[in-house]
C-alpha cells in the first residue's frame, strides 16, 4: 500500500461502543498506516478500550456511553491539542469501513487541500450508467443540497477527513447519531471546501446484528433499501 | 375574541422558547413575575368567583372555570418546554464534564508512563 505524505500527520479518530469482537483489528489495520489512531471508548463496560490499547490505539474512556458524537467531538477536541496533527480522519470501529478508502480520502485531502472529504458509497463509477440510475442518483444530489446545503451523494457516511482548520470550528451539539447532519449543517454555514470520494461499506453479519439491537437499525435499513433503489447490492 | 388572540400569541410564544432565547436575567425575572401571579390570581379567584366569571367575559369565555383551564394549559406547555430544556443543558454539561475526565485521565495515565 503506498504511505502518502499525509498519512504521518493524519489523527484517525474511531469512535467505539462494545466493539470489543472486532476493535483489535481494525485497530491493526490503522496502526503504523497513519500518525495516531485515537479509540474514543464509548462507556462500553466490556473489554473493547483494552484491547484497542493493546493493538497500538491511543484511548480515551468516556465515563458512560454518551453517543457517537460526543465520542466524535472527544477525539477531535484530543487530535486539535496535538500540534503536529494537520488532517482527523473518521473511521467506524465495527469494521465496516475499507483502510484503502481511508488512504485515498486522506491523500485526496492533502493533495487538493480541502476542508472535508467525505465517503459516498453511492459515487458511480463503472460505465456506461443506465438512465433511470442517473436520475435517482441527481434526485438524490439535489434533495442533499436542500436538506444540508452541500451537494453530496451519500450524507450519512462515517468515512470522512477533516482539515486542522475544519476540526477548529467544529464544536458537535448532538451527541448521537444526529452529529453527521450536523457536521454537514457546520460545512455548509462555513462554506468549508469538500469532496467526495468513493467508500464501500461492507455489512458484514456482525454489523448489521449489532444494529438491530439499537435505534441504528432505521439507518442501516433505510441505507440498506437506498442501495436496492440504487440498484446496488452492498458489497 | 381576544382570548383567541392571548391563546395564540402565548402558543407563539411557547414555540419560539422551544427553540430560541439564553437564561438571561430578565427571563427570569419574567419567569418569577408569572408564578407570582399565577399564585395571587389564583387566592383572589377562589376567594372572588364572581371577579373570575366577570374576567372571563372581559375576554370573550363563558365560564370562569373554562379560563382557569386554559391558563392551566398555557402554563402547562411553558413548563414543559422549561424542564426540556434544562434536560438539555444539563446533558451538554454532563458530556463536557465527561470529556473533561477522559482527556485529563489520558494525561494521567501518560504521565505515569513518563515516571515508570
């Protein structure tokens, strides 16, 4: 895998909520790839902040579970302290996530230096694209622009790459899963620079059993029935 | 009527408070000012029913009893709305308080790596 110059200066923040079946190696894939990898435990009471330490993880431990974004806005608060840290790259704990995506955004950050980079399962890439997916897709772009402001294929992607500058500005309200709405709604006010890049989300049985045990499960649904709309099977 | 007009107004009201306005001194003055006299309206209704029904004509209700009911209402939604968002507020300061505690226990834990 190529090291990109901006991978040694790239804090990845992972956000984690008893993951402790697959945190380890996730964490592996990370390790040594980027600067820091910061694991935000959650409050998971189970063994998950252990082993991401002893796979090479810097962890902070929230006392309780307070929600992704708080464990988001903690990891980025803990990369803005960090002098040296010039881009945050967000990347889920449960293995959903390809390293290779990560590599790509945080090369494509550094290059075109952009505030945001975002994951979009949904950019088409094979050729030639029939007809009645284009549409969806525009459809798709254009209620994005009205709902966030910010023309966006896929809003609710946890693959992203934050410039030191977006990270400055980024103060998350919302503690649960209403942060990636918000991070969007932040970009647009401060008409931060953005791109997206391609990212497969692969939803492994463990990923998805584990989102039917909370509220999530509406999300990966939703995702889940979009994809088959789009006429693409989640790989 | 003008009780429409106060019914909606206040209804205006409370769903502005949902969404905007900081703790400042005067809302709570505001706030203090109302239960005072939530409190004195309520000892001069019951001891003066008469004045009650005659209030309630004043403003276009036919029964004192059914403006004592609509005040309930009111009051009831602002309170609402109030203990949200206090819920809120206190939550926000539990998560920072949260985070202070990981972040200063990380440093901790760094030190005591450094002394080792």
């Amino acid at each position: 895998m190529p090291h990109h110059p901006f991978m040694a200066t790239t804090c990845v923040v992972v956000p984690a909520y008893r993951e402790a079946a697959v945190i380890a190696g996730v964490v592996a894939t990370l390790v040594g790839r980027f600067g820091e990898v910061v694991v935000v435990d959650d409050g998971s009471r189970d063994a998950t902040g252990d082993l991401a330490a002893a796979a090479g993880a810097t962890v902070l431990r929230h006392p309780v579970n307070l929600g992704q974004g708080a464990a988001l806005q903690t990891g980025f608060e803990y990369a803005a302290q960090q002098p040296w840290v010039t881009h945050v790259l967000t990347f889920d704990a449960d293995g959903q996530h390809h390293v290779d995506d990560a590599v790509a955004a945080v090369e494509l950050a550094g290059r075109t230096g952009v505030d945001l980079v975002l994951g979009s399962r949904f950019l088409e890439e094979s050729d030639p694209v029939p007809a009645l997916r284009r549409i969806v897709l525009r459809a798709g772009v254009v209620f994005s622009r009205w709902t966030t402001g910010l023309e966006l294929t896929d809003t609710h992607n946890g693959l992203r790459v934050l410039s030191r500058r977006a990270i400055a500005s980024l103060r998350l309200r919302h503690h649960g899963m209403a942060h990636a709405s918000e991070i969007l709604e932040v970009a647009g006010r401060e008409g931060w620079s953005y791109r997206e890049v391609p990212a497969r989300v692969h939803y492994s049985d463990y990923s998805v059993a584990k989102g039917q045990s909370s509220l999530n499960a509406v999300n990966v649904l939703l995702d889940l029935a979009v994809d088959r709309i789009r006429g693409r099977a989640a790989a | 009527m003008i009780i429409q007009v106060l019914l909606v107004a206040a209804l205006l009201l409370a769903a502005l408070y949902t969404v905007r306005g900081r703790r400042t001194a005067l809302s709570m003055a505001i706030r203090r000012v109302f239960v005072i006299a939530f409190f004195a309206g309520g000892v001069v209704a019951v001891l003066f029913p008469e004045l009650l029904t005659l209030t309630a004509h004043q403003v276009g209700v036919g029964r004192g009893a059914d403006l004592v009911l609509y005040a309930l209402c009111i009051a009831s939604v602002f309170t609402a709305i109030g203990t949200y968002r206090r819920f809120r507020e206190l939550e926000d300061r539990f998560v920072e308080l949260s985070r202070a505690l990981a972040l200063a226990e990380h440093r901790t834990r760094g030190d005591q790596h450094l002394d080792a």
